[in-house]
C-alpha cells in the first residue's frame, strides 16, 4: 500500500509522527508540505470578518490570544509526551520524496501526486482539496477529522462537543474526501479518555487522534483491501461548525466545573446516538 501525507508546515506533530507512523505499515512514496503565502492569514481574516462580522470575530481572536498566553505551556507538554511515545513505538524516520507548495491545490502540488502514484493520501490540512487532487489516489484521500461526523463537520468538532456538553461525540471521524465538507463515506469513530477538568479542547482533540493510530492502520488496510464498509449514518443530524471562541470556550468551561466526571463513553453509544446539536455559522 503505497500513502502520501498532506500536512501544514507549521503543524509540527503531525510532521514529526505521521510520516514513521505510515512508513511502519505502508509504502510512504511522498509527503507535501503547504507553506501558505505572506498575507494569507491577513487575507483569511478580512474574509471572516467580512462574512461574520467585527463583534464574532473579535470574539474568534480574543480565544487565539488566550489560548497562545495561557494554553500553551500544557499543549506543548502534551506534544512532547506524544511525539516521545510515538518515537518509541515507531524508530524509523523515513526518507522519502518531499514537496512544499503554497496550496495544495497548485499545478504542482497534482504533478507531485501523480508522479509518486499513492493508493492513499492522508491529508491533515486545513484546505479544502479539489477533485483534481483528492481524486488522484487510486482508493482516495481520507482526513482524520476531529470530530464525529456528520454532527460535528468542519472545525474543532471536538470543542464543540465538549461545548455542547455532548460527550458521546467527543472523538475523531475517518472518512473519505468526497465535494462536501466532511460529507464523504464514514470509515470509523474513534474515542480515547480524557478529562476535561485537567485538560485543555486542543489536548483532548489530538488524544483522539494519536490514541488511535494503530487502529486507522488497520482500517486503511481494510480499505485498500476492499473489505473495510462504511458507517450508515442514515437519519442522523448533520450540521457545520466553525472556530472556537472566547465566549464559548467559558460556557463550556463553567459547564464543566460543575460536571464531578467524564460519563463513560464507549464507541458503540457513539454510533447509535442520534446528533441534539444545533449548527452555527462557520468562521472559516
């Protein structure tokens, strides 16, 4: 099974563990790096405040700075803990083929796919990929997408659960890039513990993700394999979400004061629960 990563240049994580995790049970043929251009951030805000508004979006930005002054320190611990264990269990830093594009979508970004020739990508970016690219792998381009699908599609699902006090969907969705917005086939939902007493939205949302490697393995595998099949989430809700703020970030935290213990949660109460969250616009 041959795999390409698709990942930002700043998620440092994600470079460091996903490339010796794909190498340990596939054929890591490429890994392409998007180093968004000078004024892209600056472009990405005027959008946001164009569609939101100042008030939202200052609310989007006050979250940003708390996060970067207060989160910080504890976020980084946790990435060190991670990428120690999973240096661990997978020693081998493979070499392999590497392009930065400034979108992955770029002309150069599709020569780079065909040329390696994947089975499957992974993308864990932030940009929404066109068919010319998520297409190109011959069993398709999946995201490990941070949150439970459909009810927590687009971004931070995770902190919107822990916000809607829906701990059921506190997890991490496989799917397979389709022309929605997390709308693709279902693969998996995949849980991990965690305390939201002790423990910031980010660290919980990544323990959902790299508690469960081994397991995503084993459903690739099953995918190119053709026996994996896909979750029915006939009936559910399905709603999209946007960025975390500083208003809600507090509502869930006094929520989750008064809240003595995570309820346990068990992947199969996570498939069969039915979504009671309500949609808000996307800051995207």
């Amino acid at each position: 099974m041959r795999t390409v990563l698709i990942c930002q240049s700043d998620a440092l994580l994600v470079r460091d563990v996903m490339p010796r995790w794909l190498a340990s049970f596939s054929e890591l043929a490429g890994i392409l790096i998007i180093d968004e251009p000078p004024g892209y951030r600056l472009q990405k805000l005027r959008k946001t405040i164009s569609k939101q508004g100042i008030l939202p979006t200052l609310d989007l930005l006050a979250y940003r700075l708390y996060q970067k002054l207060f989160l910080t320190h504890a976020n980084r611990q946790y990435e060190a803990q991670v990428r120690a264990e999973s240096f661990a269990r997978y020693p081998t830093a493979p070499t392999v083929p590497i392009l930065t594009v400034s979108s992955p979508n770029s002309v150069e970004a599709q020569e780079f796919l065909w040329s390696v020739q994947p089975d499957i990508s992974l993308a864990c970016c932030k940009h929404l990929l066109r068919p010319n690219i998520f297409e190109i792998p011959t069993h398709g381009t999946f995201v490990m997408h941070p949150g439970i699908c459909p009810e927590y599609r687009n971004a931070h699902g995770c902190f919107w659960a822990l916000v809607n006090g829906d701990m059921e969907r506190v997890g991490m969705t496989l799917l397979r890039i389709d022309h929605g917005i997390d709308t693709g086939p279902v693969y998996g939902h995949f849980r991990a513990p965690f305390n939201e007493q002790t423990e910031t939205s980010l660290i919980i949302q990544r323990r959902m993700t790299y508690h469960n490697l081994h397991q995503v393995s084993e459903t690739l595998r099953n995918i190119v394999a053709g026996t994996a099949v896909a979750v029915n989430t006939t009936g559910r809700k399905s709603a999209i979400w946007g960025q975390p703020t500083l208003t809600t970030y507090w509502k869930w935290r006094r929520a989750a004061r008064h809240r003595k213990t995570t309820p346990p949660v068990t992947p199969q109460t996570v498939s069969a629960a039915v979504s009671k969250a309500v949609p808000i616009n996307s800051m995207d």
